[in-house]
C-alpha cells in the first residue's frame, strides 16, 4: 500500500508515518521544504509542497496512492498576528483540505482520512459528545474543521472517494506542547495547584493509540464514509489527572481545594479564561462506535500513555535545568 500523510513531520505525522512504515506500506510524507526531509522518519518519501499555498499541483503526486492521511492544518493561535484569522483558517483547513481531496478524487485515490477535532462538537458539557450530536464550534479552528468535514462529504457523495472523519479530544505523547505541557512543568516545579475541589471528567487520547486508530481507519472496509470519536477510553477528573502526573514525575501531593468560580474569575482577570475553562470543565468523548462497528480498542492505557509522556519530559526538560 501507498500512502501520503500530509503534515509528516508533525507531532501526530512522525508517530504515524514510523507507525506505517512497520506495516511494510510505502509512505509518501509533505515537507515545506526539502530541508524538512531530515525531520522525517527514515525510509519516508519526502514530498515538497507548501499547503499553506492551497491551490498545489498534487495531480501527478496523488497518481499511484491508494491513502491519504490528512493532518496538516491550521492550528489554534494563541497571539494570531494575521489581519483575519477567520478567512486564514478557512483558506488552509477548508479550501486546502477540499481540493487536496478534489485531486484525490480525480486521480482514484481510494480513502481520504481526516483528522478533525472534537472543537467541531463544541468546547465541552456535562455528557459526553457522539457521533449524532448536532455540530456547535465555538472558534475559529472548530468553524474551519466542521467546514471542512462537510466540504469532503459533499466531494464524497459526487465521487468514489472513501472519507473516514475521526474527532479526537487532546492529544497527549512524547513531544507535547502547549497547555499539557506548561501542566507538565508545573507538576514538576511542585508549584501548588487549586485545583483539589474539581469535580470534572476529560477524555484525552495517547500518541499511539490515536496512530492505531488511524490505522484501522485505513485497513477496515467498514469504515468507509463514517465519522468516529475517539479517545483513551478512560476519563479522568482534572485533580486525577494532576496525581498521575505527579507520581510518574516523582512529585508529592500537591492540590489544594478553591472555590471555582473564583477560578474562573482569576483566568478572565488573568485573560486566560480559555484556559481556565478547559481545567475545570467537562469534555468526554463516547467511543462506542468506533469501538462496535471496527472492533478498535486502545492498544495503551493512559497509565502507559502517560508514563511514556512523564519519561519524555524528564529527559526533554530536566535535562534543560
């Protein structure tokens, strides 16, 4: 098998594309430029092209696949520079993404998988997302996902072209960052923390278990033309989450019980109130589906997920102090 992942050399791309070459596939990944080759993992085939450019030549690329991973995209900013984030996001996420599937179609590549995200279900609540609730982003990214989810339905419904949509919750591995990250080095510090009273459950994915996912998605013929939530399938309170973290790193105790609308004022007062939210708030994922109609489970619990995350960071960053 052939197969082109977009977005190779990122985060998720490298644990995929080393994932695949295991499989004996042969594996075309996207670079920016011929630079970016030496990011890839060895034996990939580099393929120059710029995605923010939208409109590239990937006729003659595309001639002889039979997959394509759809990972690259424009990602939620948190100081964006650009004079309209919104049209940015959709240039690269929907434009980008429907006529790379446009020329797939064209050219009979079989299956298209596309990373979306769980923001296309909306920022969180109490019970958790499936695959038939209604579709509520609430930012940029999310608008630009759903986008594009619909724009790959419709090329879908007027070609041959097989799409499978997988929403994942945040992705967790070896090679994080962001606010999982800053999380990390907080626990570290043994900075304390008022998060002891939180009573929430989050759904998170690990590295591998969201490349496994990907990869039944390619293999299974009953995949074809369906949308999937997926995750560890192990929801943890914010609090729990914080303690796993803390005996991987070999740090003590270290929450302490505040009133959470007061948490909530100190992230708006601090304008992080984003970030605040996702802490104390509830976003789970049910994975029946995938879980029934592929017969997917994880191959790594979280426990491991994040025991080989904790191991990462020690090396990553203590080694920096």
């Amino acid at each position: 098998m052939k197969i082109l992942v977009t977005g190779a050399t990122g985060f998720i791309g490298r644990a995929l594309c080393e994932r695949a070459l295991t499989e004996g596939w042969q594996v075309y990944g996207t670079v920016r430029s011929l630079r970016q080759a030496a990011l890839l993992p060895a034996e990939v085939v580099p393929v120059q092209m710029d995605l923010t450019e939208v409109e590239c030549d990937w006729s003659s690329i595309l001639e002889n696949i039979d997959v394509v991973v759809h990972l690259a995209a424009r990602v939620h900013i948190m100081h964006d520079t650009a004079d309209n984030p919104m049209a940015e996001f959709h240039r690269v996420n929907v434009r980008g993404t429907a006529y790379l599937a446009q020329i797939a179609a064209q050219a009979r590549v079989k299956r298209f998988i596309f990373l979306s995200s769980i923001k296309v279900n909306g920022e969180g609540r109490e019970k958790p997302y499936t695959e038939k609730d209604y579709a509520a982003p609430q930012d940029f990214y999310g608008v630009s996902k759903w986008e594009a989810e619909q724009a790959l339905r419709k090329i879908e419904s007027e070609s041959e072209l097989e799409v499978v949509i997988l929403r994942p919750p945040l992705v967790y591995g070896p090679g994080i960052k962001a606010n999982l990250l800053r999380l990390f080095q907080l626990v570290d510090k043994g900075i304390p923390l008022p998060l002891a009273g939180i009573d929430n459950q989050r759904s998170l994915i690990y590295l591998g278990n969201l490349v496994d996912g990907i990869l039944t998605c390619i293999n299974n013929p009953l995949a074809a033309g369906n949308t999937y939530m997926i995750s560890d399938c192990d929801d943890v309170s914010t609090p729990e989450l914080i303690r796993r973290i803390s005996t991987l790193l070999g740090r003590g105790e270290q929450l302490f019980p505040f009133p959470s609308t007061l948490l909530q004022l100190a992230g708006t007062l601090l304008g992080k109130s984003d970030e605040f939210k996702r802490l104390i708030g509830s976003l789970s994922v049910d994975t029946s589906v995938i879980r029934k109609e592929l017969n997917w489970k994880p191959p790594y619990t979280m426990r491991e997920g994040l025991r080989a995350t904790a191991e990462w960071f020690k090396l990553a960053y203590r080694k920096q102090g």
